[in-house]
C-alpha cells in the first residue's frame, strides 16, 4: 500500500476462548492473514462486553469471565480483503464482522 491511499478496515468480533483447528482463533486468522500476504493485523483484548446471547463478558472480580471479547482489526486494499472473505465463513461459526471504508496516511515499517 503507498502512502495516502483508499484501504478497507475488517473487524472481526469474536470471543477468547473461540477455537479453530485446535488452535486459538484470533491466533488461527492472525496467521492466516499472514500467510495470505496481508498488510497487517491487531487483535485486541476487551474487559467487557456482550454480543447476541447478551452473556456479559468481563474482567471485574465479581464475575471473571475466560471468553473475554476480541476484536481482530485488519486494513488492506479492498481487493484483498474481498479475496480472505469467504475464507473467514467456514473459521467464524459466532461473531460479528464488519467493514468499512478507511484512509491509509502512513503505513510503513523497518
């Protein structure tokens, strides 16, 4: 990707103890973007949360949870995200994905 140019950001909402292949699956996609030549990817952890069940997830001490809610963020131009999508449909059996137009201003590394 250059420098100020049209991107697509893929959301993808899942729980922490959500598994594919043995494997955690923010760890399983996270590799899978990765293998797929992806820009890049984030997962984030949250300390609370509810989805569709509205089973609340959260860190306070009175109610610990172990599914904690994650959020993979992923950026790339539209093109390959569209060519993952239908990759993710046969991983993510919960969840929530979403998409949106973004705006690379930098995107660099060494």
């Amino acid at each position: 990707m250059n420098k100020e140019s049209d991107a697509v950001l893929l959301r993808i909402f899942i729980g922490e103890s959500d598994t594919y292949d043995g494997k955690p699956l923010y760890k399983y996609l996270v590799e899978t973007f990765r293998k797929e030549g992806l820009a890049g990817a984030t997962v984030l952890r949250g300390i609370d949360g509810f989805g569709k069940t509205s089973r609340v997830h959260t860190t306070s001490i009175l109610r610990l949870s172990t599914d904690l809610p994650i959020v993979i963020e992923v950026a790339d131009k539209k093109e390959n995200i569209d060519r993952i999508k239908p990759k993710l449909d046969g991983m993510i059996k919960e969840g929530l994905i979403t998409e949106e137009k973004v705006r690379i201003i930098l995107y660099g590394g060494g």
